[in-house]
C-alpha cells in the first residue's frame, strides 16, 4: 500500500491554490483533473490582467502522488 497518495479533488485543490497565490486571482476553472501513473496533472483556465486588458491564460500544473507541485505551465489563449 502506498503511504501520502491524495485523491483528485485533493490534487485539484492543491492547483487552485497554487494559482490563486501565484495569478493573485479568485477565478480559477479546472477543466480535467487526470492521473497518468504516479502525477497528477490539472488542467484549465484562469483570467489575468497585463497592461489594464482582462486576458484568459490556460494552465497545467502536475503534482506527485504526495501533492507536491513538480511544475506548472501556462499560455494565454
């Protein structure tokens, strides 16, 4: 039995905070929280602001089993 696995809303909790902290937004939509092997990967949208415009970036961050952030990736649409 493996010890410290989390569950996908856990994973997906663990994203929006992440974001939220990081974006300094309170808008965060998870589109696919998936588990391909040992990571998780949550996938979605979040609004920014550059120069005074509303944009819409998307995100991908993957954790490890135990919740810990291995990266994070975002685009703007």
């Amino acid at each position: 039995m493996k010890e410290n696995v989390i569950t996908k809303e856990a994973a997906e909790q663990i994203a929006v905070e992440l974001l939220k902290k990081r974006k300094c937004t309170e808008r965060v939509e998870v589109s696919t929280v998936e588990q391909n092997h040992e990571i998780w990967i949550v996938r979605g949208t979040c609004p920014i602001d550059m120069e005074g415009h509303p944009w819409a970036e998307k995100f991908e961050v993957m954790l490890d089993s135990r919740g810990r952030v291995k990266s994070a990736d975002f685009a703007l649409l």
